[in-house]
C-alpha cells in the first residue's frame, strides 16, 4: 500500500504525540494514584492545590490521549491502510476488529467517564471518586491501545 506524503506526515506526527501523551498519562497516573483515591483525598482538592492540579492533569491527559487515539490517529491509520474511515464508531469497532483496541465498547466507557471526570467533580465527590478510580482502572488499556495504532502505524509508515 502507498500512501501520500502527506499521510506520512501526518502519521509521524501523530506516533509521536501519541508516544508523548501515554508517557504524560502514566507519569500523572502514578502521581495521582500512588496511593488509593478516596473521598478522603477527594475533600482535600480545594486546600490541597498540587493535588488539585494532578486530578486536572490526570483528567486532561486521560481525556487527551483518547481524543488523540480515537478521533485523530486511528482515522489516519485507517487511512493510511486503504481502509475506509467514518463515524467515531464505526472507526472504534474496525480498532477492534484489527486488534488496536481491546474493546469498542470498553472505548465508549472511558469516553464517558471522561465526560464525567471533566463535568461532575465540581459537585459531586463521591461520583468524582469512582470515575477517578475507573479511569485509572482503565489506563493499561488505554495506553496499550495507543501502543498498539502506534505500532501499526510505524509499520505502515516502513512498509
């Protein structure tokens, strides 16, 4: 398969963010999650402002490494692989299909979690705490997902 110099482009571009953006998650996972997140630590975010800062950095690099995979990566990878690119979806369940990701639907989890990471904490600690622990449940996953289409695309990019 050929594909254009622009695809190229774009596709290195995009391995490398994505290889930028799991390490940032992972680094910020292990911060944030060193120990267990309770509603205990949850009360602390208004006085604790480090602790305040990781919960945003780790809800931004979770939410950004899934924006960068699934809305920007995988549509160029599919691109680039003479496959037809579409609906987020339908894009998701051909991940699946390929082996990229484990799960469409583990994939729509982590995107609604993300929406209530982003969205809920303000008010609710408790829903706060359990998306928390969710997402950083999910962040193996996520991140090998994003190692998988960054291998698949380095190997189109040398094919």
């Amino acid at each position: 398969m050929k594909i254009t110099p622009s695809q190229t482009k774009r596709l290195e571009f995009l391995t490398r963010v994505t290889d930028k953006e799991c390490q940032h998650l992972l680094d910020t996972d292990g911060r944030l999650f060193g120990n267990l997140f309770t509603i205990e630590v949850a009360l602390q975010i208004e006085s604790d402002p480090i602790l305040a800062e990781r919960l945003d950095a780790f809800v931004s690099r979770f939410g950004r490494l899934q924006d960068t995979v699934g809305d920007k990566l995988l549509p160029a990878l599919l691109l680039a692989m003479a496959e037809r690119s579409g609906p987020a979806i339908d894009n998701l369940d051909k991940a699946e299909k390929l082996g990229f990701i484990e799960s469409a639907d583990a994939w729509m989890e982590m995107r609604r979690l993300r929406n209530q990471m982003v969205h809920e904490y303000i008010e609710d600690l408790a829903v706060l705490t359990s998306a928390l622990r969710s997402g950083h449940a999910f962040v193996p996953m996520l991140v090998a997902s994003a190692r998988r289409c960054v291998a698949e695309a380095r190997r189109v990019l040398t094919a």
